[in-house]
C-alpha cells in the first residue's frame, strides 16, 4: 500500500499515479543503492536494472539525465557529440538541487526540473526492467515503452565499449 511508503518513495509513486503509470513501487528490505545491490533485491540481471545517472555540461551546467542499463558504462563522449558540449558526472549536490533525490535512489521521473533525458537501447532487451523509486531501498517494475513515455528521452546507444 502506498501509504506505507516513505516520504521519497511516495513521490515516485504519486509521479507515477499523475502521469498515469500503472506502476507499484516498492520498498525492499535489503539494499537497492546499486544495481548489483537492486538486482539481487528483485532477482533480475543487472542488465534490468534503470540507473538514472545525473551528467552535466561543463560549460553550461545544464543537467543531463541518461537512463542506462545495469550492465553498462556510459560514454560521455557519446553523449557530449549529441549535445555538442563536452559533460561530466555531476557531483552529489548538484543530483540534490536538480532532482529533488539522493544519489542511489534517483527515479526517472519525478524530478525538481524537467530534465533533458537520453535512454540506453540496450534496455530494450528486455520485457521488464527496474528503476530506482526515490531512496536505497525502493524501485518499481516497468517495460522500456513506458521508460521512454515517462522520460520522454531519445533513446541512442550510450555503452562504453572501450
Ligand atoms: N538504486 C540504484 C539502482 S536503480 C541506483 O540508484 N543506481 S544508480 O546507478 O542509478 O545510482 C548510483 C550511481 O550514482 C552510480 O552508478 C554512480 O554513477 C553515481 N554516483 C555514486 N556516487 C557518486 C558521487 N559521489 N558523485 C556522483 N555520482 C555518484
């Protein structure tokens, strides 16, 4: 029941619920602050698990959500050719100020701001993965359709291969 959630997770929950999703989130006994963490939790491969990793421009500042596969390392450079500014991971405070979450429970929706929002396709190899839900302890289910519904993300190839 959603009204046995903390505080950060029922503002995902009610994000969702706004936006129309019919999605549950869930608080987990165990960890979920990482994604190896989050998919022993819920018992799906790494790969499953929605990190929503906070970049900024280094010129700019602006914030840039890339939602990515588990299993991958995301490319910065990648990422910086389409916005055609060089970014960086950005630091704690700065995921505080623009997402309204602490690192390690950053949702993909939800967010102080709108944020410009880039999607790993490696996602779509699955039928159902798992986001982060506001803290360490919460995620909810959801397809990669309703991923990029929600986001409203380009979806483009972000892994590392190097
Ligand atoms: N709840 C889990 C699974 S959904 C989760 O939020 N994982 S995550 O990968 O999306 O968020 C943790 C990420 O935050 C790490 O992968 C890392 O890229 C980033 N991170 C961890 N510590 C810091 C830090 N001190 N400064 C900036 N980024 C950090």
């Amino acid at each position: 029941m959603s009204d046995k959630l903390s505080s950060s997770a029922r503002k995902v929950q009610e994000a969702l619920k706004d936006k129309g999703f019919d999605c549950t989130v869930t608080e987990l006994p165990g960890s979920t602050r990482t994604a190896k963490e989050a998919a022993i939790a819920v018992g799906c491969q790494v790969g499953q698990i929605v990190k929503s990793l906070i970049f900024k421009g280094k010129k700019s500042n602006t914030p840039i959500l890339v939602v990515a596969s588990g299993s991958n390392r995301v490319d910065v450079r990648k990422i910086g050719e389409i916005v055609s500014e060089s970014i960086k991971m950005a630091d704690a405070d700065f995921v505080r100020k623009e997402t309204g979450f602490a690192i390690g429970g950053v949702p993909p929706l939800g967010h102080s701001e709108r944020l410009k929002t880039f999607i790993d396709e490696d996602l779509y190899e699955f039928d159902e993965i798992w986001a982060a839900a506001g803290n360490p302890h919460a995620l909810f289910k959801l397809t990669p359709d309703e991923l990029v519904k929600m986001t409203d993300g380009q979806i483009i190839s972000v892994k590392d291969d190097n």
